[in-house]
C-alpha cells in the first residue's frame, strides 16, 4: 500500500512536472510582450523627450525675446519711420558739430561702436543706428516696398545707403558730418560720400573691404564655403532656441564681454545672438557683400569723390588674426592698392597689434583719430 502510495504520488509529481512544463510556453509569451511593451514604452518616453527638446526651447526662446525686446533697446534711442515700411533704431550722444555718423561692420548692430561713442560724445554729437534687419531696426516686408528695392537690391550698400539718406532727412542730421565705417560700413561710407559729397566732410575708412576682392578665388572660396555656411549655421541654432541654451552655459560668448561693458548692454548682445531675425540680417549682409563690392566699384567710376572730402583709412597687422596668413595677405595688398589708386591724397593710420576687432579691442586708437578730425574742423569753423 504504502509503495502504491508513493507511485501514487511519485506520478502526481511528474503530472505537476508535466503541467508546468507544458504552462512554459504561456509564460514565454508573456514574458516577450512584457518586454515589447517596455520596448514601447522607452520609445514612447524617448518620443517625448525629443518632442520636449525640438519644441519647447524655440518656445521659450520666442516669448523671452518678445519680453526682452522692448527691455534692452538701447537708451537714449528713437526708432525713425524712413518710409518703406521700414524703421531705423539710432542712438545719439553728446553735443556739438560737426556730427559723427559711425557705420557698424558686415552683419553686426550698432552696439559694436560702444567704447568709441562714449569717448567722442565728450567733444561733439556721436550717432550709431541699426542698418535695416539689424538690432532693432524693424526688417521690410516684400509687400510693403515700392521704388529702390527695383534698383537696389535689399541687404545691398545702395540699398543701405538709401535708408541713411532717408535717416539723415527725417532725424534732420546736421551736415556736413563725418562719416565713418567699418567692413561692409566703410563700402557704405565710400558710396555715400561719392553720391552725396556735400553732406560730407570727412570719410573715414576701418578695415575697408576692396571691391575687387572676391575676384580672388581663394577669398571667394573662404566667404562663401566657410563663413556664410557658419553664420547660417548661426542663424539656425538662434532659431532653435539654443543658442540661449549655450550662452547659460557659456559655450557662446557675445562679441562685446569685457569688464567695462555695462550688464545691460551685455544683456542685449545675448538677447541678438538668440534672436533669429538679427542672425539672418548678418547672413544676409555676408551673402550680398560681393554685389555690395561691385555696386560701390560702379558708382566710384561714375561720380569721382569730391576733393572737398578728406579719406582717413586705419588698419591693423591683418585684417582677421583669426584667417590664415595667405587669406590675410591678400586683403593687405588689395587693400593698398585699391586706396593707392582711388585715394591716393587719403591719410594713412596704422594700429600696432589690431585686426578687424579694433572698434572693441583697441578702440582708444580709432577714438584718437576721429578726436582729432573732430577738433581741426571745430577749430576752423570757430576762425571763420
């Protein structure tokens, strides 16, 4: 009985065996959707993360601009209806004539001139404004425009100068004055002066871009296959929302960032690299600098500048200390020989050390200059 008893449960045993070997399959089956399910559910959570960081930071980015926007405009400056649609941000400083008009370098806003306007506002009238597109200057619209954009394009010298005649006419600038431009500011400056020549007393010249220079292939090739690429790169990642995120964590530092920069101004060099509207003003400024080069090429042959027009022109080491040493050799020597042939009476003024940064790293040096062609024309207005 008792060996029965124990076949008896001996054969239970393997039934139990039996029915859990055959109840696997069940639990395999469950088991691989469970893992399906967490397969899924990582995905999904990955979904909403990427969402998270595709949606949200240009978001964000928007509304703080909006807030920041009429935050940081620039003290002191009035917004100039020219006409167009369009409306130019300038600021004025200081007392006295004759006026200096300071014309900001390729795709950059007026604050670039910071240290020089403090300086000369103490002996006259110093005045910065935002080219169309820039800082806070308001872009036109397509539909808005009628007349010189026909012949001009937009983000072109012609057009650029056409907004400064305009400018000068509606904030009733005192003329002569001098004008002073750096990079793409001094092809505006030169065009300027040829077209209005009586409104202008002294031309001054930063770093001036040569008209000739993208005939230079490697030049070309160095514009237009590194640098616009890069600053549409730019222009992309400010209307990504995160170049806000890189300067919180201080991967992306505006041009302007030493210690006698004031936390507002800072503030407002942070808020135009994370504004996509500036970014793709300066894009575009690049883009078009070549058609800009041979606008200003045509009109120097049409209408010669008046002799009544002093040319001061000042240049560092190099142009970019940050280009190679070819790229930077070709600029010198275009740079000489087109002021020897279309200014030759122009002063010369060199800055040791300096390369196209001057205006925020040496700017003492450029001050200088523009202090003294400040006081010689007061000085013969007062013996007149």
């Amino acid at each position: 009985m008792l060996r029965k008893r124990t076949d008896g449960q001996e054969g239970d045993g393997n039934v139990k065996t039996d029915k859990k070997k055959k109840a696997s399959p069940g639990e395999s089956k469950v088991s691989q959707h469970a893992n399906e399910t967490t397969c899924w559910s990582t995905l999904i959570l990955m979904g909403k993360i990427l969402l998270l960081i595709i949606f949200v930071p240009p978001f964000l980015n928007y509304a703080a601009l909006q807030r920041e926007g009429q935050m940081l405009s620039p003290k002191g400056g009035e917004s100039f209806d020219i006409g167009l649609g369009q409306k130019i941000y300038m600021v004025c400083k200081g007392k006295g004539q004759p006026v200096v008009m300071l014309d900001a370098p390729t795709g950059m806003s007026s604050d670039i001139w910071h240290h020089v306007q403090e300086s000369l506002s103490e002996l006259t009238k110093v005045c910065t404004y935002d080219r169309v597109g820039l800082g806070f200057s308001r872009r036109v619209l397509q539909n808005e425009t009628a007349g010189m954009e026909k012949v001009w394009g937009v983000s072109t010298t012609g057009r650029m100068v056409d907004d400064l005649h305009r400018l000068v006419k509606v904030a009733e600038i005192a003329t002569p004055f001098i004008l002073v431009g750096s990079e793409l500011g001094s092809l505006n400056g030169r065009f300027y002066s040829h077209i209005h020549h009586t409104q202008v007393s002294d031309l001054v010249l930063i770093d001036p871009i040569p008209e000739d220079v993208f005939e230079e292939e490697q030049w070309q090739q160095y514009w237009y296959s590194q640098l616009v690429p890069s600053l549409q790169m730019l222009q992309f990642v400010a209307a990504a929302g995160l170049s806000r995120v890189l300067i919180i964590l201080g991967l992306m530092k505006p041009a302007l960032h030493d210690q006698h920069v004031s936390e507002e101004l800072l503030q407002r060099q942070k808020y135009l690299l994370s504004n996509p509207a500036h970014q793709s003003g300066a894009v575009d400024e690049h883009f078009f600098l070549n058609e800009s080069a041979s606008q200003v090429r045509e009109i120097s042959k049409f209408k010669p500048l008046s002799s009544k027009t002093s040319v001061s022109v000042i240049t560092g080491d190099t142009y970019d200390e940050q280009l190679p040493a070819h790229l930077n050799q070709v600029v010198a020597e275009l740079q000489k020989r087109f002021v020897e042939q279309s200014y030759p009476q122009a002063s010369r003024i060199h800055v040791p050390g300096a390369d196209r940064r001057m205006l925020y790293t040496q700017p003492a040096a450029v001050s200088k200059h523009l202090w003294m062609l400040v006081s010689r024309r007061q000085s013969r207005k007062q013996s007149q």
